[in-house]
C-alpha cells in the first residue's frame, strides 16, 4: 500500500519542523507511489545538494523504494540562508 501525502508530510513535519513542504504527483496516475517534494528547511542551510536529499530519504525511514516506489526530490534552504 503506497504512502499517503499526509504520512509524507508528517514524516517530513517531524523531521522538518520549519519546512515548507508541498507534494504533487509527478508520474499523473494519482496513486500516490510516484511524488515530487519541494522542501524548503533551515536545516539545509551549508548542505550540499546530496546530503539534503539524504536527510530527506532519512526522514522517510527507508519507505523510498518500498511503499513510496519513486521520490522527485527540489529541496533547499530559505534564500537568507544559503
């Protein structure tokens, strides 16, 4: 069973608590197995590129691949904090 946005979002909520977060479904079937995440936290700030989407796949502890099949990743710092 795919994850839903809101176990997405929650996840990322708790990890992220600052974050601007929005959610689509990139692949167009609304399955929910196929998301783009735009995330904008501080906690990104002074990351490179690779270890923010490392934190996010942390924050969704191992669900990309199983129950989340494909994970579109945008993510940055707030633009005062880069």
């Amino acid at each position: 069973m795919p994850m839903s946005p809101d176990e997405i979002t929650a996840l990322l909520r708790s990890a992220f608590p600052d974050a601007e977060i929005e959610l689509s479904d990139f692949a167009g079937h609304g399955d929910d197995d196929h998301v783009k995440a735009r995330i904008i936290t501080k906690a990104f700030a002074g990351k490179s590129r690779v270890e923010q989407h490392k934190m996010v796949y942390a924050a969704l502890n191992g669900a990309v691949g199983g129950r989340l099949h494909a994970l579109q990743l945008e993510t940055s710092a707030p633009s005062g904090d880069l």
